[in-house]
C-alpha cells in the first residue's frame, strides 16, 4: 500500500472514528435531557401528592376558622392546632419539588408547576395566619359559656339582693327574716358567678373578664355587710343595723359605678376580644384563601 494511500485510509478511519463519537456524544447528552425530564415529571407528580395530602388538614382548618364558634368547634380548633407546623412543612416540600423540578419543563408544564407553587404558597400563607384565629376560636368557645353562665347567676343573684333589701325595708321581723334568706341565697349565687367569671377570665384574659369578677366580688361585700344588718336587726340592735346599712349604701353606691363602667354584657366583651385579635389575621387569611382557590380552580381546568 502506497503511503497516499496509508493517510487517506487513516483518514478515513479517524473520519469514522470521529463519526462514531459523535453519535456516542449525542446519545449521552440525550439520554441526560430525557433522565433530567423523567426526574423532574417524578418531582411534579411527588409534589401534587404532597399538596393533595396538605389539603386534607388544609380543609379542615379552614372549615373551622369559616363556621360559627361554638363549644364544638373550639374542640376541633384545638385539636387541629398541632397539625399546622406538619401541613406547613407539606406544603414548604412541595414548593421545593416544584422548583427543583422547573428548569427542566416544557412551557405547557411550567405553567401547571406555576399554578402548584402558587396554591402551595397561598395555602402557606392560610396557615401562616391560622394559629392565631384557631386559638381565639379555642379561647372564645371555653370562655363565652362560662360566661354566659356567670353573668346569668349575677342578674338572677342582684334580684335576689334587691328583693332582700325590699323585704328587709319593711322593718319587720318576717321582712328581715326574708330578707336573710334572701341575702343567703344571693351570696351563694354571686360566689357560684365569680368562680365561673374567675375561670372564664384564666381562658381568655385579652377579653378582660377580671372587671366581672371585681364587680361580683362588690356584690358579694354588698350582702355581706346587708346580711350583717339582718342579723343585728334581728338581735334587737336597731342602732347596729342602722350602722350597717350606711356603710350598705356607700357600698351599693360603688357597685353602681362598676356596674356602669362595664360592657354590655360579658358575651359583648368577649366578641370586642375576639375581633381584635383575630379581625387583621382573619383578613390576610381570607386574601390568601381566595388566591389558593383561583389556583386550585385553574389546576383543574389544565
């Protein structure tokens, strides 16, 4: 073999040579496009599994923090308090998925991921603000029919005391006598309505409820000092009983003043409580709630 003939054959082998690699090349760089894509559809598809198991709790919350709070409800307020910290952590994984996903999507893909990371986000924004609205709703549920119950034995205890002082007013011996068993029930009534006013505060003490249990406990020196009356009446010591019943009026007097000074009613003081801790989060929620819902409605027409 002539050496022309030498270099054009070894030409032509590094001719194919080169051919060959360069279709090996190809082959490894396709084949690392086509392995990237099949990672990132897995991430896509662990990421909606992820979002779709959030949602559970996601729901749940949210069918909470939208229903009127009643006992019931604080007690599921309460129970799905500890599943916000998981359901964050959910939602954050998916967001994570979705963006290690993205740079290897088509267009039409990277528009469904977008939708997933904006639900995902949105519903990290609902529970960012729920904690604060679940505990108001566990707060306003234990407190509002402590409460309601305080306040109820309070107006039921002030007739009894009214009726006391009515009776004992007649300066008789069946009227004072009345007016000691009167004067005995309503004590009963007002301590029975600070212990349950005492227990209502401890559960909520942004609604101030301590200004009821310092008014009952007025009421509660109020017939104390009446009782002491009926009892220096009945012992034949006028003059004593008099001295009683000045230091009754001072008394009542102060009690008016209290009274005055008060919310319309416990339940009003509560709802004021309620309404300023949890109207701004209830807000930003509700904001976020609307876009996770755009999203989610968008998805499901993909």
């Amino acid at each position: 073999m002539s050496e022309q003939a030498r270099r054009e054959r070894a030409i032509w082998t590094a001719l194919i040579i080169g051919g060959v690699l360069v279709v090996v090349v190809a082959g490894v760089v396709g084949w690392g496009v086509m392995s990237k894509r099949l990672e990132s559809a897995k991430q896509m598809d662990q990421a909606i599994i992820v979002v779709e198991s959030a949602d559970a709790s996601v729901i749940a919350i949210d069918e909470v923090i939208r229903a009127e709070v009643t006992p019931e409800v604080g007690q599921q307020a309460l129970e799905l308090e500890s599943t916000v910290a998981t359901t964050k952590n959910q939602l954050t994984e998916a967001v994570s998925l979705v963006e290690a996903a993205y740079p290897n999507l088509n267009n039409a893909e990277r528009a469904k991921a977008n939708l997933l990371k904006t639900t995902a986000n949105a519903k990290l924004d609902m529970l960012e603000q729920a904690p604060v609205i679940l505990s108001a709703n566990v707060m306003v549920a234990k407190a509002q029919p402590l409460a309601q119950q305080a306040w109820d034995q309070t107006l039921a205890a002030d007739k009894l005391a009214d009726s006391a002082v009515a009776s004992y007013n007649k300066l008789t011996k069946a009227g004072v006598q009345d007016s000691a068993v009167k004067n005995a029930q309503a004590e009963k009534a007002f301590q029975s309505a600070r212990d349950l006013f005492s227990q209502a505060a401890t559960t909520f003490p942004e609604a101030g409820l301590d200004r009821y249990v310092a008014y009952v406990d007025q009421k509660l020196v109020q017939v104390g000092i009446s009782r002491k009356s009926d009892a220096a009446w009945l012992a034949g010591k006028p003059a004593l009983a008099n001295t009683f019943i000045a230091t009754y009026n001072q008394a009542d007097a102060k009690g008016i003043a209290m009274y005055k000074a008060l919310p319309p009613s416990p339940i009003t003081a509560i709802a004021d409580a309620y309404k300023a801790l949890a109207d701004a989060p209830t807000e930003l929620y509700f904001k976020a709630r609307d876009k996770a819902s755009a999203a989610d409605q968008s998805l499901k027409a993909m």
